[in-house]
C-alpha cells in the first residue's frame, strides 16, 4: 500500500542536504501525502543527541500520527551509535527508508540491516539491493523578480572551494581576465583564496550564499559554473545539475563529464573534461546568445518534465509501496494443516504460508468485452488458475464511495489505526484465494473483476507488487452487446427487470468503467501491467496467450496454447447469437446490429467517443 503519512527526517546539516529534505518535504506534499517534517538540524540546538532520536522513534510510534513510514534525508547522523534510531523503528516493523545524499563520498555502513529501502543518488556505486533515486530540485522561482538585484557577470560559480579546485578555478579566472567577462565566486572558500583576489575580472565574496542570493547571482548571469567534487567513476548529477536548468535563464559550464548528465541533457548543457576545454567552452557560449538560448531553453524542459522532486517522490512512494508488501508478514491458513505445522497449543497462530504477490493479476475494464472468453483460457493453461469474478471489489465499495472514511476516527477504515481496515481486507483476500486455489503462489492466479470498477484504483494500494490486465475491446461494441443483453428474452434474465435498458444510461455506465480502468491501468507501475486487445484475440488468440503467459512468468509450450485455443474456439459453442451470452465472436458488430440505430449511434458518439479515440479506435477499427 502507498504510504500516506511519511515522517521525513532531516540530517543534522543545517545546508546542502537540508535542500534535498525541502525537496521531499514539498515532493510529497505535491503527492497527496501528509508529510510529518523533522528538522534534525534545528531540533539539535534545544535537544541532545539522544532525545532527538527518542523524539523521532515516538512521533513514528504514535498511533494519533498514523505514520505509514519513516524517509530519512543523508543518514549519516543516524549511523554509528546513532544507528539505533533507524533500527528500533525497523524492528519495530514501521518502514523505513534512506535516501544517501552524500553518495559516492560519505558511505554508510549497515544500511541494508537499518533500513527496508535504500535509495542512493549515485548510479555507479548502487548495488542490486539499493534503488537509484536521483537528485532533483523543486520549480524553479519566477526569474523576472530576480532580474536587476545583482551585478551582471558571465560566468558565476557559488559553492565550496575544495582544494582539487583551485587550479581550474584559477585558470578559468585569468582566462575571464584576458577576455574582458565579469566572473564572480561566492560560497565558502577554505582553500588559500588570496591569489583570487588579485585577479581584476573576479567579484569575490566568502561566506554561505542563502537560498534567496543565491537565485538573484544565477538569475544576473550568462554562465554557471558547477564543478563536481574528485570522485573515482561517480556518474550522476548533483543537485546543482538540476536547480541551474530549472531556472531557464543561465545556461549551465559542467564538468567533468558525468554519463548520467550527458544522457539526460545531452548537448543542452555545455561540458567539459579540463581546464582549457571548459576555458573554450565559455568563449563558445558568450559568443553565440542565439545558441546559448536554444539550450537553456531545451534544458529547462528536460528538467521540468522529469527532475523535479515531484517526480522523485512519486518515485519513492512506489518503492515505499513494494518494499511494503515485501516486507509485511502474510498469515493464510489452511482449514486442513499438517500434524506438524500445528502448534500443540490450543488456539495458537498456524505457520504462515507466504505468497509471491507477483503470482497475482487482476483482469480490469468492463462487462462484455470477452473477459469469460479469456479467463477460461488462461484458467485451462499450465501453472495458470483464472477466479471469475469472485465480486472481491465489493469490500471495498463504501470506501471508493465515501474516501472521506479514512480519516474518519470510528470508521472501519479509519487510516489513523495504523490502516489495519486496509490490511484486513488484503488478508481476507488471501485467506480465501489459498482455500479456493491450494496451488496459488506455485500457480499464477488470474481474478477477473471488471465488474467492480470501485476495486480499479485500490489495487495498486492492496496489491502494490501485484500484475494487472487491461482489456479492451471498443467501445461501442461493448455498448450494442449489452443493448441486446437487456431485451426481452435475452440470457441476462435476472437483471432485466432491474437494470436499465436505455442506452444513455448503459453508454455512461460504460464509460464510467472503462474510464476507471484505464485511469487506474495509467498509474500502475509499467513493468507490471499488460494491455490486451480483445480484437487481437480475435485474429490471434494463441499469440496473446503467449504474450500473458509470457508477462506472468509461467510457462506453456505453443502446443498446449493451440489445445487450449482449439478448446474454446467460439464454433464449438451451440447456443450464440442474438439474445445469447456469446452472441457473434467477432469485432465490428455494431456496425450492422439492429440495435444501432442513427439515435443509439449519435448517443455512442457524445458519450463514448472521446473514450474510443483514448484506446485508439477509428470509426471502423483500432489503429
């Protein structure tokens, strides 16, 4: 389940990560979640060491916060003998998570004993227990404000002055002299600084640079200059990276060339591997304004489209979710145990049987669109059993209905209880699933539930690690099947006298579902989500089998899948036809059906159109 209540914690640095905790902290605001901010750096100078981390292990502890997880922002003052803060929250099953912002300089040790996520900013240094989660910024600040406040110069650098920088520095300097172009130097500078000084084309200030100065020194200049720490093959931007292309003023000097920033932006930056090629660099950017502009411009979208800290924590609130369902014990029991999983004590917990969640899939979209069809197929396959429509999402109707429950104190679904409402549900699930399907978990389990469309956008807060198959079939076949489903004498007697038979109404129902599947489909992770075409199945059902088996993980020989094709065939059926629950077996229908008359067709057209053009349908056919 996605976390909805985070406790973000700060390190004790009162500078640079302290950005990244702002980042999160207004990331995940951005997100939906409540976001419960430490301010370790600032809870440092009231509070002792130990206090601290007692604070923090009894705000994620109570029950009044209902926190979901614990991120913290460095970790590096929760190491050590501070390491225990991290610790007592895992062990006491909260999850956590550590975002490394001083990868590949300040490694932490023990990191996968403390934490249930570990995310690092550096790609070259991330092993395959730890996630890549990169640096970013937030949107930039208007820059027409800033615009006047300071002095014009053309090239600035603001940041540190380590010693392994001097000597570039210095050459870029006297380089800026010669030429006549204003370089200003502001931040802090420990390094012997006086030779600087010395240097007419220099503007040198010392001290930290606030956030504030900061944006007005980009904002007044052509150039900036970020210079990346002495690091053996580190790949990934800094943060500096990210908050120079977001402001779309300044076109960004970096150096040495990183593959991670060549990749993301390309020849929209300028880099450089030296001294004199970053010298070069500089005469070739104030020279040319035009082409300078074209790749602040072309900069400015790559970031504003995929690197800011919204889409970082979005980012994280799906490893949150994984690392989640990985990590919580799931208790199914069996009504038939073995003598020897059976505790001797009277009414105590039976072993629990754990499930591989990616053994799951939900089967989603709408009624009528061959869902039967293609889940008795795949129930017919090897390692596959298909549960028609065992009406799971009904569980979880009056909370689609009414999301306003979770924050209600008495209700059910109340998230501040630590969401065991939620957790029930997933369990009961289970629990049944195991009873129905012994083999569930060595087999991959299909439910198909497109008839609750109120379970569609739970699934990836249930089932975070689960698959899901979205069919689709158009949109206005599905409407003239179900037109002839509400007829007098049709199969679907039990609902004829209840359910409508106005095509209005059924063409909104239809694209009340359907919009809800697809909506859902568009947020589930890509890697674990699978569109299927009910007119593909048409022309080639054996090739779409093979293509589910394939995503599910099980394995079927083509022998099997022409056996199992041949099996359901539509001819091997005697009662079809009008009126019938397999009518035709075939796309298009709705082209010449009777039930489509011109005024049942303008009404498809007002309400399922824009719906058809979504899936790709022509007037006559998918593209």
């Amino acid at each position: 389940m996605t976390p909805k209540t985070v406790l973000l914690v700060a390190g004790s640095a009162g500078f640079s990560t302290r950005d990244v905790w702002e980042g999160y902290r207004q990331g995940l605001a951005q997100c939906g979640v409540n976001v419960i901010p430490y301010a370790t750096f600032s809870m440092l100078r009231v509070l002792s060491h130990e206090a601290v981390g007692n604070d923090i292990v009894g705000k994620a502890h109570d029950v009044r916060n209902g926190v979901d997880a614990v991120v913290f922002i460095d970790g590096m003052h929760f190491s050590g003998e501070r390491a225990w803060v991290p610790a007592t929250l895992r062990d006491s099953n909260i999850l956590t998570a550590v975002i490394k912002t001083d990868d590949p300089y300040c490694p932490i040790a023990d990191t996968q004993r403390l934490y249930h996520l570990v995310c690092t900013n550096e790609l070259y240094q991330k092993p395959d227990a730890e996630a890549y989660l990169p640096t970013a910024t937030l949107a930039a600040p208007e820059i027409s404000a800033r615009v006047g406040q300071e002095p014009e110069s053309d090239v600035v650098f603001i940041g540190t002055l380590f010693e392994d920088r001097v000597a570039t520095m210095l050459k870029l300097a006297e380089h800026c002299d010669r030429r006549g172009l204003r370089f200003r130097m502001a931040g802090n500078f420990p390094a012997d600084a006086t030779q600087f000084k010395r240097i007419p084309a220099v503007d040198f200030s010392s001290g930290t640079v606030r956030p504030d100065a900061k944006w007005r020194m980009y904002a007044a200049s052509k150039l900036v200059l970020n210079l990346f720490r002495a690091a053996d093959q580190a790949v990934s931007p800094s943060p500096r990276v990210f908050e120079v292309t977001a402001l779309g003023s300044p076109a960004l000097l970096t150096g040495v060339r990183r593959d991670e920033v060549t990749r993301i932006f390309g020849d929209s930056v300028y880099h450089f591997d030296d001294a004199d090629e970053l010298c070069q660099q500089v005469d070739r950017a104030i020279a040319n304004d035009a082409d300078r502009r074209r790749r602040v411009a072309q900069a400015k979208l790559i970031t504003d489209q995929a690197h800011l800290y919204r889409h970082r924590s979005e980012t994280l609130l799906k490893l949150l979710a994984r690392q989640r369902a990985r990590f919580s014990t799931l208790r199914v029991t069996s009504a038939r145990p073995d003598a020897a999983d059976t505790p001797a004590e009277s009414g105590a917990t039976l072993k629990p049987d754990r499930i591989p969640e990616e053994r799951l899939a939900w089967l989603i979209g709408c009624g009528r669109t061959g869902s039967t069809w293609l889940c008795e197929m795949l129930d017919a396959l090897p390692e596959m059993r298909g549960w028609h429509e065992p009406y799971f999402g009904r569980l979880v109707q009056h909370l689609a209905e009414r999301p306003d429950e979770r924050k209600r104190p008495s209700a059910f679904f109340f998230d501040g209880n630590g969401k065991a409402g939620l957790r029930a549900i997933r369990a009961a699930f289970y629990e049944v699933a195991k009873e129905r399907y012994p083999g569930f978990g060595a087999e991959a389990l299909v439910v198909k539930e497109v008839n609750t469309p109120e379970l569609f956008a739970m699934i990836e807060e249930l089932f975070p690690l689960s698959r899901m198959l979205f069919l689709v079939r158009d949109p206005f076949d599905v409407l003239d099947s179900y037109i002839d489903m509400r007829q007098p004498g049709s199969w679907n007697r039990a609902s004829n006298d209840r359910a409508s038979s106005d095509p209005k109404h059924l063409a909104k129902h239809i694209a009340s579902a359907y919009a809800r599947a697809a909506d859902a489909f568009e947020a589930f992770e890509v890697s674990q989500r699978l569109q299927v075409r009910y007119e593909s199945m048409i022309t080639d059902a054996a090739g779409e089998l093979v293509r589910i088996a394939s995503f599910l993980g099980t394995q079927a020989n083509v022998d099997e899948i022409d056996r199992v094709v041949d099996r359901f065939r539509f001819d091997r059926h005697k009662d079809t036809g009008p009126g019938a629950f397999r009518r035709h077996g075939r796309p298009g229908v709705w082209q010449d059906s009777p039930h489509f008359t011109r005024q049942v067709h303008e009404t498809a057209e007002s309400i399922l159109g824009e719906l058809r053009e979504r899936f790709g349908y022509t007037a006559t056919s998918p593209r």
